[in-house]
C-alpha cells in the first residue's frame, strides 16, 4: 500500500511502498477514501523538518533536554546512534480522515466491515491507503453524512473540546482569534451554541469566510474594527471568553486577549502560539487561562487509546471518542458546514507535489483533502492477513512458591552448513534499531531477511536504514519459510512468549529480547515447547554478562573460594508520561520487564542460579529491593529506585569476597582492590558504555551457524526468569519464595 512519509533530517516528502497494517484485536482496518491535511499542524511539522540542525534544536527544547539527559546516562556515541536514528527515519504524517472498515479485529462488535468510519490520532489515522484504528479511535458515520466532511472529525473534535474548555453560555459574547482551520470551527460551533462571535485574523478572505459562515463581525486583530465589534456588543464589558486558534511566534494573541476580555473572563488557548502572559493585564482582571488538550479526555492515555478502555459516562461526559461522534451529529445535522472550508482536493498520488505547493504559499488554503483511489464499496473478508498478538493476562499470585519448570531437550541440528545465515526481525522498535540492528547491519556471515511489524512505516522505515530484502506484516509466512535460520523477538513484553514459542516450534533459532515471560504459564509453555520440538536453540537478551568491561573485572577479580556478598543499584528513573512501559495490565511492572538483566548479571557473577528470592517494596512507588540467595551462601542485593536523581549513574554494583571487591561504575569504569595486591582500575575511559549487545550477537550467531552450545545454558535462562516473576509471587504473600533449581 501507499503512505506518504517525511524524513525529519533532510525534510525529504514521499508517497512511500508500505506493507499492510496488521489487523489487531481490539480495532478495524480502515480503507482511507478521504484524509484531511491540517494546514497549520501538519504545515509546522514539514517546516520543522526543513530546519538546520540548529533550527531543529531551537524549536524544540524539550527533546534537546532530553538529548542531553541521554548524553549523561548513555554516552555520546550510543546518544547520537539513537537521535540521528529517529531523525533519519521517514515519520508519518496525518491524523484526521473518513474511511470504510475493511477488517474487524478480536473483541470489535459495533461497527463492521463495509461501515464508513471517521477516524483519530496521529499514530492511526495517517495519510496512508490502510490504517488499524483502536476502539477508542474510531466513529460510525451517521446516515447521510458525505465522506469527505467526516474526513474534519478529528480536526472538528479539536475545536469541540476547546469550545468545551470555554464553558460558554447562551447569549455570551466570544472573540476567536486566528481564523484558519480550527478557529473557523470554532467560530461555527460557538455559533450553533447561541454565542455571538467575533474573529481576529490578519487575512481578508478569513475574516470574509467566518463572517459567511455566522460570525457577527470579524477583523484584523491590530486594526480598531475588532475592538469596536467588542464594545458594541458586550456595552463596552469585554467578552466572556477568548480562543486562542492562532500559532507563530507574536505575542499579539495573549496581549489582545488580556485587552478585549471582561473582568473574570476565559481565555482558551487552543493553537500553539507564544504564551508570554502580561502579569499586570491577566492579573487585574484576574483571567481564567485554560488549556484544551487536543481532542479531549482520553488523550494520551494508552489504555483508553491502545486498549479500549472508555471511561464511565458519569465521571467523564465528553471523552474523545464522544467528541468524534458528537461532532460526526453536528455535521449530519447541518449545525456546522465545513463545506466553504475545503480549499482543494487533490488526489493521493499527488501528495507530494500539494504539500509542497501549500509549503511554498502557492496554494492558499483552509483545508485541503486528499482522496483516495477506488469506489466506496464493501471489502472482501479476507483481504489482509492479521498479525497475531496475543492477549495476555496476568493472574494474581498467592502462592509463595515458584517452579523452575524441568528442560529435558532434544537438540537440533546446527545450521553450519547454511551460510550466510538469514535472520527475520519480529519488531523493528527504538532498541532494534539502535542498539540490535546496527550490530548486524554489516557483519559478515548475516542476511538480514525480513522485518515483521504490526505498523507498516516501521518495517519500512527498518528494511531502507538497514537493508532487509523484505518487508512484511505477516508473520505466519515468515516462520512457515524454511530459509529464515534465527527469528529476533523484539516486540512489546506481553508478546514475546507467545512470539518465541511459535517460532521454535518452527524449528527456528531465537532471539528474544528480555522478559523471555511475564507469567509462570507463559514460561511453562515456551520450555514445553522446547520440549515438544527438541529445539533448544533460544538467548534472552541479557547483554550485560558480554560486556567487555565486567569480562575484564570478573577476570582482575579471579576465582573465589568462599560466599560473596554483592550489591547492585539501579538507578531506573522515572518513566515519561504515555510510555508503554506503564500499561502494567498487559505489559507487566517495570521490574518484570527489565529485572531479569540484573539477575542474571548477578548469577553469572556469582556462577550459579538463585535458590529463593525476597522482595520488599517501598510505598506509592515501583522502588524495590529484592535479595537473592545463592547455593554456596552468597547473597545479592538488588535496588531498584524509580525516584533517584536523573544526573546519578543508572548502575553500580559492588561484589565482595575472600577479602576482594569488584566495583563497576555504569559501565564506564571498573576497579578491582584486594588484600595485598596492587589496585587496579580500568585502564581509560570507555569512549561509549558497552553493555556488551556486539559480543552478545556474535555468541548467539556463531552458535546458531556452527551448532554449538548457545550462549547462556537454557537452565539459566529459565532460573533467571522464574526468579524475576518471583518477585511478584514475594511482593504478593510479604516472605521469601523458594526456587526450585533444576542444575
């Protein structure tokens, strides 16, 4: 399928060869028929894009903070693998448009395939001839209503919840200041709800529009018209509320609003314009400054985006998805005309060539549509294969006991006489490409084959930078092809059993990123399927054990005779607001997903598996300490602090015996002291913190092509498992939990 794309760095547009978007549970795969460009969002963004380096940087502080952030924590060189990654990706563009339900996914009873649907959101409603849409995402057209007027549902939404913020009352007066897409719906459902409106915009034509459309009076904001229209109608009072609709970087919109506002009034701020607020004006009319977040309750919420959660009617009356068909009504109805709005329609093929007339001002314009090729008809059934992500629960645990489950294994055959051997990619995420992919991109003996993803502009995006001959949705067709040697499991946490369990039955050699599981049952199932299949070719991603610098520790420390005692503190931080990470229903605690790495750093250190496991947990937050026991006596102390300072190292440990002690300091300096030996401390410092994903790769590659022992022994992989879910089991029943160890 077609999908236009941009690339942030050069600023390069194009109507891009996409694969089809997986059909998941839980949302419809959308035909798009028309798609909406917001002229000022979409238009900032392919500006931004245009930008030096410098300018990138200028308009967008918080990602430089960030960046730098990243520097402290990571390193220069692994920090700019990881920017110029994401710069050097072709992004989407798009999020408002009308289509028809091609596929329903698992779990979707309300609309079904043939059903036009508006659709939302800037990761689902893409300028793009396919999309998955959520649950949460979607909107049934209501009998009547033209496909290319719902394509302004989202856009139309937008203005609704800012209208909402405004909590205007009949007979008020309201001032809307910036009259392009948004401010003119603004303008019009202001109108529809009895409010008398002016509007302030710099461009003649606007101004005649919105007044076509029933402003009472509309003008250049620096002209005296406006204030006038004001006057006349509030009795010289002000107006009750002001919508900021307007982007750049003046201060004029605020400073008016201050200016024309009543005592006590509103002021909305809708767009994305500078907010330099004149204390002295807002605070003698003591002004009620608000914000509208983008289409209303719901947004940026991923279990009411992603998962399908709404929210109770009583508690949240209007949410996004009750914004989309409430506007969807208003247009059936005839209470909004959009209509006059639509400045051009072009066809999808020539996307390219209509965001760069729009950029260089030769097409003057409010809202411009893009339509796509081929009638509105009902699809067939089976058009597009679905990718299947399982729906994974995650049951409570209230038995203080956990199982490392027997692996008795039949070992396949090596794969030696294959060469080179050809690798799929399930997954093509910010860690495959930043810290995987690179690695294999050019190492001799690899061909990367094919990249599988739920998202098409991801598998695109991964087989240009890295070179895949095939890109894919498909999943089945890729485990079923006899010349794929290894699959990498790099998806989300709650699929990476399931994912791994399909693919050895497959006789494939695995990859998995960590967690290899999230529940006893998911870790029971992928060993019974290495069971089942005497294949036993499987590494979990825990890369740290291969890092140069331990190796080099472990080595200056030596052999031990008596019971080490070892700390290790990571310092996780805090995680951003809509990170995957949180949706703890399906995707596991944050411990669960990433505690494996450090217990099995500890046991490779301490050259055994774990015999129990003691959790405690601090109050309000994810801050735990879990104690490790070990068989000779040894212990291991892990803290995991959430609510450290984001300047200290992510993680230190400190191992001690036999009078010794290791110290590596986040993997950018080791050191080793002892009892009448001369100290040593690593040599200089490290131009990157390697954390030992290169060498990882090579292991598991010349294991897989010489069929020799994997890596890390699957014993361990599985006692390492089976003690990060007892954490949970401990943190549950508050006592130690027993392993029962299978060396």
């Amino acid at each position: 399928m077609k999908q236009v794309v941009q690339n942030y760095k050069s600023g390069e547009l194009a109507v891009l060869d996409v694969p089809v978007p997986g059909c998941k549970p839980g949302g419809v795969l959308v035909r798009s028929v028309y798609s909406l460009i917001s002229t000022g969002t979409e238009l900032m963004k392919v500006s931004e894009a245009g930008m030096s380096m410098v300018g990138k940087a200028r308009s967008r502080p918080d990602q430089v903070a960030k960046v730098m952030q990243s520097v402290a924590t990571n390193g220069v060189p692994a920090t700019y693998r990881k920017v110029m990654g994401k710069l050097d990706s072709y992004t989407p563009l798009g999020y408002s448009l009308c289509g028809v339900v091609e596929r329903v996914g698992t779990g979707i009873d309300d609309v079904k395939a043939g059903d036009l649907v508006a659709c939302a959101g800037n990761e689902h409603a893409l300028h793009a001839e396919l999309n998955w849409v959520p649950k949460n995402l979607y909107a049934q057209l209501p009998d009547g209503l033209a496909p290319r007027h719902a394509a302004f549902g989202t856009v139309g939404s937008i203005a609704l919840q800012g209208v909402r913020r405004g909590e205007p009352q009949l007979g008020d007066v309201a001032l809307v200041i910036g009259l392009g897409l948004i401010g003119q719906l603004v303008a019009q459902l202001l109108t529809a709800s009895g409010v008398r409106v002016v509007g302030a915009d710099p461009d003649p034509a606007r101004c005649e529009l919105a007044e076509r459309l029933g402003a009472a009076a509309c003008g250049d904001p620096s002209s005296a018209a406006v204030e006038a229209a004001v006057a006349e109608l509030t009795g010289g009072h002000g107006v009750d509320q002001v919508y900021l609709a307007a982007g750049g970087g003046s201060n004029q919109p605020v400073e008016l609003a201050a200016r024309l506002c009543r005592d006590r009034g509103r002021v909305v701020d809708i767009g994305k314009c500078r907010l330099d607020l004149p204390w002295n004006a807002y605070y003698e009319k003591e002004l009620d400054v608000r914000f509208s977040r983008s289409y209303g309750p719901g947004r940026y919420d991923p279990e009411y985006e992603l998962e399908g959660r709404d929210y109770p009617i009583g508690y949240v009356r209007w949410t996004e998805r009750r914004n989309l068909a409430c506007f969807l009504d208003l247009l059936a109805r005839g209470r909004v005309d959009v209509e006059p709005l639509v400045s051009h329609v072009a066809e999808f093929d020539d996307a390219v060539e209509t965001y760069q007339r729009l950029k260089d001002g030769e097409l003057k314009a409010v809202a411009v549509l893009f339509r796509y090729p081929g009638p509105v008809e009902q699809p067939a059934e089976a058009a597009t294969p679905a990718v299947a992500v399982p729906a994974v629960n995650v049951p409570a645990v209230n038995v203080p006991a956990v199982n490392v489950p027997a692996v008795n294994v039949r070992r396949s055959p090596g794969r030696a006489a294959r060469t080179p051997m050809r690798v799929a990619f399930v997954g093509a995420g910010n860690y495959a490409t930043s810290m995987l992919l690179p690695h294999l991109a050019q190492r001799d003996g690899v061909t990367l084959s094919t990249v599988v993803t739920t998202t098409a502009l991801s598998a695109a995006n991964a087989k240009r930078k890295f070179g895949f001959a095939e890109a894919t949705t498909d999943l089945d067709a890729v485990l079923g092809d006899p010349a794929i040697d290894a699959v990498f499991v790099v998806t989300r946490h709650s699929s990476h059993a399931e994912l791994t369990r399909k693919a050895l039955l497959a006789d494939k050699a695995v990859f998995v990123e960590k967690p290899l599981a999230l529940t006893e049952d998911e870790l029971a199932g992928v060993l019974a399927a290495v069971e089942e299949s005497g294949n036993d070719r499987l590494q979990v991603g825990f890369n740290r054990r291969f890092a140069p610098l331990l190796h080099e520790a472990r080595a200056r420390f030596g052999a031990r005779t008596g019971p080490a005692s070892l700390r290790y503190l990571v310092n996780a931080g805090r995680l951003q607001h809509g990170s995957w990470y949180l949706q703890q229903g399906t995707e596991g605690s944050r411990f669960a997903g990433e505690g494996g790495h450090f217990i099995d750093t500890a046991s490779w250190l301490l050259g055994a598996d774990p015999v129990s496991v003691y959790a405690l947990a601090a109050p309000g937050n994810e801050d735990l300490q879990v104690v490790l026991r070990y068989p000779d006596g040894s212990t291991a102390t892990i803290t995991y602090v959430t609510t450290g300072p984001p300047g200290f190292p992510k993680e230190t440990l400190d191992l001690i015996a036999d009078a010794k002690v290791l110290r590596l300091d986040d993997f950018v300096r080791a050191s080793v002291y002892g009892s009448g030996r001369k100290r040593w401390v690593s040599s200089r410092l490290p131009k990157a913190r390697d954390k030992g994903q290169n060498a990882e790769l090579a292991a598991f590659i010349k294991a897989v092509r010489t069929g020799g022992p994997m890596p890390v022994p699957l014993p361990s992989l599985a006692a390492t498992t089976a003690a990060t879910l007892a954490v949970r089991t401990g943190l549950v029943a508050g006592a130690p939990v027993t392993l029962a160890s299978t060396r």
